[in-house]
C-alpha cells in the first residue's frame, strides 16, 4: 500500500512539473506573437507558483505595461520590493513603471532612492548596475560604477566597468581618459595596456582622441615610459612614422637604451615600405658609436633598406649599385661570414645577380660563405641555395643540381627541402624534362610554406595546359628555354626564341604566356611603359586564362613602384580582389589595395 502512494505522488509531482512546462510554453509562445491579454493570465498563475523566477516576474511585468496596466504593474513591483526588500531590481522597476505612468520627477526620484540601498559590497553594486542595464537606464549605470570607484578606489574592477559603459554610449573621450587612467593608477606594463587600447581603439579618430589625452597626461608625468610607449603605438598604428620616429628617439635617450626602441622602429619601417623613415632610424642607431650594443643590426638594416630601395627603383645607377656593394662588403669584412651576417651576404650575392649582372661575383662569395665551419646547417642550406641559383645564371645548371639535391636530401621534411625540390623541378623544367618535373611539382603542391606551394602550382599549370596533345613537347621546350635565358639576362636572345614559336606553332595555348614573358623582359630592360601595355594586353584578351591575375598583380607593382601611378596599381590590385577570389595572389593584392585606399590595416 505504500508503494502504491509513493507512486501515485511520484506520478501527480510529474503530471505537474509537466503541465507547468506547458503552461510557460504557451505563455512565451502568446508573448512572442503579441498577445500580450492571454500572456499575462498566464505568467499570473505560473508567478503564483514560482514567485522567485525573474523570467517569469519581467514577462509578467513587461505584459502589464504593453496592455497599459501601469497601475496594476505599479503596485505588483511595490508588492514585490516589499516582500524582497534585498533585491535593488525591483527598486528600480518601481522608477521604471512611474516612468511609464510619464511620473518623470517621482521616477528620478526612485532612481536615486535606489543608489541609496547600495551596502558596503561590489556585489550590491553590480546588481544595482545591472539592474539599470535591463531597463536601459544608462545614465544610471554609469553613477552606480562612479560611486563603486569612489568606495572601492580606482584599482577596482569598477574603473573598466566605467570606460565600457563610456564606450557601449559612445562617450570614447571619457572611455580613453578612463583607461589611460587606469595605467597610470594601476601600473600597467606597456604590454598589457597595448592589449587594453587594441582591443578598445577602433578607427583614426579614437586614435586622435587617445593621443591627445597621452599628451596631456604625458605633460604632467613625462617619464612614464609606458604611456611613452602608448603614444608611440598610436603613430606606428596610423602610420605617421616620423611622429613615431621623434616619440621613439626622445625615449630612447630619456631611458637611455641604446637605440633598441629605435632599431625595432626601424625593422616596422621597413616592412611597411617607410624607406624614409627606417633609414633615419637606422643612421640614428649608427651614429651612436661601434661600441653600441645594436651597431650591427643597425648597420644591417641600413644596407637591407637601400637593397629595397634599389630594387624598388625606376632605374637604379651603377654608381648606387657600386656604393652599396662597397658598404656590404665593408659590413661582411669587418664581422665575417656568420649566422648573423647571412642575410646581408644573400643581399650582395643578389646585387651581384640582378642588378650589377656578375653572377661570378656572386658564386665568389657564396662559395666561401657555405664553407665556414661555424655557420649552422641551415645557414649553410640557405647559401647552397642561393648558390645554385648564381649558378643558373652563370650557365653551370648541373652544379646547381647537385646543392639543390643535396638540400633537398638533408632537409626532406624543412621548407629548405621542399624549396631545393621545387628548385630542382624548375631546373627539369628548363631543360625539357617536362614529366620529371611535374612529378616533382605535385610532391610539393601542399608544401607548407605557401610561397613554395604557389610556385609549385603555377609551374605545375604552365606545364599541363601547354603540352600539345601528340606529346610534341618542342613548343614548351623552346618556351622553358626562353624563361631560362630571362633568368639568365639574356634578354635579346629570350625574346628570338619567344618570337619563334607563334611562327612554327601558330594559335599555340602558349600565346599567353609569351606576352607575359615579354612583358617581364621589358621591366628588366626598363621599358616600363611597354611592359605595363604588354600586361594589360594580356590581363583583358585573356582574361579568363591562368596567367590573368598574375598579369593584374604584376601590373599592380609596376604602377605602383617603377611608374609611380599609385590610383593605376591600387585599380589592379582591386581587379584581383573582385575578380578573382581563387587566385593565389589574392591576399597580397587585398592588402596593397586597402594600403593604396587608405585603410588602416
């Protein structure tokens, strides 16, 4: 028998908690179709049961008030804080239903009464906050975290409370000026605060306001070096490298560093293309003195900058080319042939190739950099690398296959590998081996660097879409041969061997790609103007080809570098973003194209 009521209970609680459920899906489901009447029977019988659920409590309350009950709403919240006098939301809810009823200054009223309760815990006040916020009160949210800060000071979580309200209403200037603040009261490191203004600083006039406010703020503490450092990053973040430049070198001497700030500002500038300003910091660094614990990479970076400068030039002289060689040898004689003096070593070796046109020179000094004892294998890997590549260019293709092999053999599974195969695929390439290296080419289409696996791609795709359907490969050998020469700089014979495949091979696929290899030979030839018809040429009768976007993107640079024509480079740039999602130089050209718009990226 009392089993049979321990069941039959257990069954009348679950019939209940059942038809509850149903009860407040039916409520919700007239509440959201706005039948707000049907709604509040209802939510008044489910209240009666769960007098605690707010849920419940603010659908009812919200029913009253849509039906124009606000005298009956009125008395339900009074009743309400009555009998939950700790809770501060129906303090306020009683402000909200006399605001309603167009009560205004009995509402004000309440409001404030309501700021009274506040105990002496942060607890009390978020839930006061809180309660604001759900009737969109604002202004009062605001006086709760201002009288919070004033109890519990500005180290408390109430001062950021206060700057993302400022921002959540749009007053930034107080948000900043709140944050900055907190700094300066918290002792924030100058990383932790970059975070805090990243996350917060969103466009050019958030960036003015904060500057101003570091400004002011600097002028009253000017040796803390992280709002120095805040100030600095506002510059870097817009892009004014000289303001950035004058904000750096005053710290640097005030913190007396070394010239460390101004080297790192240096290396930004320089890949963000601000030549200028990456030289100045540089020379800065330089004149400092040898005995400067950043001479050397100063020095480096100086000789990296006017390399970039020569190659971005309309038409370098030999007298820059010969000044510049002179000072990296200087560099490469005084601190040797070392981890460290790699990169400038590869810059020379690259001067020697591409510019002065002595791929002797080249091999010269890239043979005795790869020999040094104390270079790490790496090192040692990237400078075969590259002398293999002079190699190419002097005509010994076979010694540049036995470094790209042997590359390749002690770095299988390292982008170093991975480049050597692409490299050794190339060279199969060059000497008609069309199936050897397409086998090569698809062992590294999913490389993990994405440079090699475009190159790889792009390569693959010359080869695929141009051999002709009878395996007659002598169209595609005398083409591979011609981007050979051009590697090689010898244009004139380039171009004899170009010119003869339309005329034995009429309507051949290759048409594209012959444009695209002229117009490559006229950039080096410094016809730039010819080499910017040629790629357009290309870029619209063919436009639906491989080659198309490659031709918009190298437009692009040509407007933009030796032309000068930033509106024609930035209307390439956006060709490739709208026109070609897929293509492999979508990422580069989407960033050109916002730099040339403007955009703050």
């Amino acid at each position: 028998m009392k089993l049979f009521f321990a069941i039959t209970l257990t069954l009348l609680l679950s019939l209940k908690g059942i038809q509850a459920q149903n009860t407040e899906a039916l409520a919700k489901q007239y509440y959201e179709n706005a039948e707000y009447e049907k709604a509040t029977e209802l939510y008044d019988e489910l209240l009666q049961k769960s007098p605690q659920d707010i849920l419940l409590y603010d659908r009812y309350l919200s029913c009253l008030l849509f039906t124009s009950q606000t005298d009956k709403a009125f008395k339900f919240v009074a009743k309400r804080k009555k009998k939950y006098p700790e809770q501060a939301q129906y303090r306020i809810d009683e402000g909200y239903v006399l605001e309603k009823q167009g009560k205004m200054p009995d509402a004000e009223k309440a409001f404030k009464k309501a700021l009274d309760y506040l105990a002496g815990e942060p607890a009390a006040y978020y839930e006061t906050a809180e309660a604001f916020r759900r009737r969109n009160k604002y202004t009062w949210v605001i006086k709760t975290f201002e009288l919070g800060e004033a109890k519990f000071g500005a180290e408390s979580d109430f001062a950021s409370l206060l700057a993302q309200i400022y921002m959540e209403t749009g007053e930034r200037q107080k948000a900043l000026e709140k944050y900055v603040q907190m700094v300066v009261t918290t002792g924030y490191a100058y990383e932790q605060s970059k975070q805090l203004f990243e996350m917060n600083v969103t466009d050019s006039a958030d960036f003015a306001i904060l500057r101003g406010i570091l400004l002011k703020q600097l002028q009253k503490d000017p040796d803390r070096y992280e709002l120095n450092d805040l100030l600095k990053w506002t510059f870097i973040k817009t892009k004014d490298w000289n303001s950035a430049l004058i904000q750096t070198r005053a710290l640097d001497k005030r913190l007396k560093e070394k010239g460390q700030r101004v080297v790192e500002l240096g290396d930004l500038c320089a890949s963000n293309e601000a030549w200028g300003v990456a030289t100045q910091c540089f020379e800065y660094v330089k004149l400092l003195g040898k005995d400067g614990p950043y001479y050397a990479q100063a020095v480096s970076g100086l000789l990296e900058t006017r390399y970039k400068l020569i190659e971005t030039a309309t038409l370098p002289t030999a007298t820059e080319t010969t000044m510049l060689e002179n000072e990296m040898l200087d560099f490469l004689k005084e601190y040797g042939y070392t981890d460290q003096t790699w990169k400038i070593a590869n810059r020379l070796s690259e001067l020697y190739t591409r510019f002065i046109h002595l791929p002797e020179k080249a091999i010269d000094l890239l043979e005795a950099f790869q020999k040094t004892y104390n270079l790490s294998k790496k090192t040692q890997a990237a400078a075969k690398l590259a002398l293999g590549d002079a190699y190419v260019i002097d005509s010994d293709v076979w010694s540049s296959e036995l470094l790209f092999a042997q590359v390749e053999k002690d770095f299988p599974e390292d982008p170093l590998g991975q480049e050597a195969k692409f490299r050794r695929a190339r060279l199969s390439y060059y000497r008609g081996d069309f199936d050897w290296s397409v086998i090569q080419l698809d062992a590294i289409k999913g490389a993990t660097t994405q440079l090699i696996s475009n190159n790889a791609i792009r390569l693959a795709l010359t080869i695929s879409e141009n051999l002709g359907i009878d395996s007659n490969y002598d169209a595609l050998s005398r083409f591979a041969n011609a981007e050979l020469l051009i590697a090689q700089n010898k244009l004139t014979q380039a171009e004899t061997e170009l010119d003869s495949i339309p005329k034995l091979y009429p309507g051949h696929s290759l048409s594209d790609d012959i444009l695209f290899q002229k117009a490559l030979i006229r950039e080096k030839q410094g016809r730039f103007s010819e080499a910017a018809e040629l790629y357009n040429t290309l870029a619209i009768a063919f436009g639906h080809d491989i080659l198309a976007d490659n031709a918009w993107y190298n437009l692009g640079l040509l407007y933009e570098y030796k032309l000068g024509d930033k509106e024609n480079a930035r209307k390439a740039y956006e060709k490739i973003v709208n026109d070609f999602p897929g293509s492999l130089f979508i990422i580069e050209a989407r960033e050109r194209f916002r730099k040339l718009r403007g955009d703050n990226i």
